[in-house]
C-alpha cells in the first residue's frame, strides 16, 4: 500500500507527457509479485540456472507480453555477466537504445575488468501500461548479486541482501517489447 503512491509519483514524474499519464483510458496499472528460486550460499561453483520465475499474466495479453520481456531482460543479462559474453544479438533483442549502450558499455568494462556475477533477483513489481507502445514496470525487488571469479566461480562478497526499487520503461519496437530506459531510484 505504502508503494502505490511513490509509485504514481515515480510514473508521473517521468512520464510527463506520455499518453497514459493524462487520464487516457486505455491506460492500465496492474500488479505482481514474482519471486524467482535459486540457491544463493553454496561452497560449490554456483551454476548460472535458466530463470525459474513464474509469471502471473496471461502472455497473450500486454502486460504478459510485457512482463516476459521484462523477466527476459534480466535473464540475458545475467547470463552475461555470469559468462562475461557479450552477445550483443541477444542483447539487442530484449534492449534497446538509449538503455543498451549503457548496457553494452557496463559488460565492456566488466568483461575488461573480469567483474563476474551471478545474479539472483527476487522480484517484486507493478506493470503499468501507458499506450500501446509504452509500458513501466517498477520492481521493489531484493538483490542477491554477488560479484564471483571468473575462472573458477567462486563468490568474492556476501550476498548484499538489498532491496532496491527500480522504474524500466519497455516500448513496443518491431513488434517486440525492449527495454529503452532503466532508473535506479533506490
């Protein structure tokens, strides 16, 4: 309940004159909460597991298609921090500019750096659908991403067991949700 209000406020804020922030009736909010399941304290090397989150929208609809998009972006990414690949094909499927330069240059300097992660994320969002083209996802979700050594996958920190809140805006592009816009608010 404490959320719904900043996040109208984070919407509004950044929406200025989008369609869906002025009344438009097509506009819809919808909320989730999505949690993903993975082993984060292990003395083994931890392996990068496909995505075990469960989506709670129909995928036929446009917040499910949003939704999966979203859930998506995070899964190649971690797979390439995990690997530290850059696979800007399948980067440029679930991002798109201005988000993924900035994606692009982050994995150039980890890579260059050799600042392996394994990510888990537990995730709790809102999807807000503000046109046909445009949709928000604010996610208060609880980062587990632990920083790992290339070569042999062993942890290098704690699990930072943080809570962060984050706006994304998804448009619709050739057919295609993308991520274009990413702000870390919290």
């Amino acid at each position: 309940m404490v959320l719904a209000p900043l996040v109208g406020a984070l919407i509004v804020a950044g929406c200025g004159d989008d369609e869906g922030a002025d009344g438009d009736p097509t506009s819809t909010t919808t909320t989730s909460q999505v949690a993903t399941t993975s082993s984060s304290t292990t003395t083994a090397v931890p392996e990068r597991e496909p995505s075990t989150t469960t989506t709670a929208f129909d995928p036929a609809t446009v917040e499910g298609e949003v939704e999966a998009a979203y859930l998506r972006s995070w899964d190649v990414y971690a797979d390439a921090v995990y690997h530290l690949e850059l696979d800007e094909q399948a980067l440029a499927e679930v991002y798109a500019e201005p988000h993924l330069s900035q994606v692009l240059g982050e994995l150039e300097n980890r890579i260059a750096d050799g600042r392996s992660a394994h990510v888990i994320i537990e995730h709790r969002y809102e999807i807000t659908v503000e046109s046909p083209t445009q949709a928000h996802v604010v996610d208060q979700y609880t980062n587990h991403q632990r920083l790992m050594d290339p070569e042999s996958k062993r942890y290098l920190e704690e699990d930072p067991n943080e809570v962060l809140l984050d706006v994304v805006t998804l448009n619709l592009i050739d057919g295609a949700w993308r991520v274009t816009q990413w702000q870390a608010v919290q």
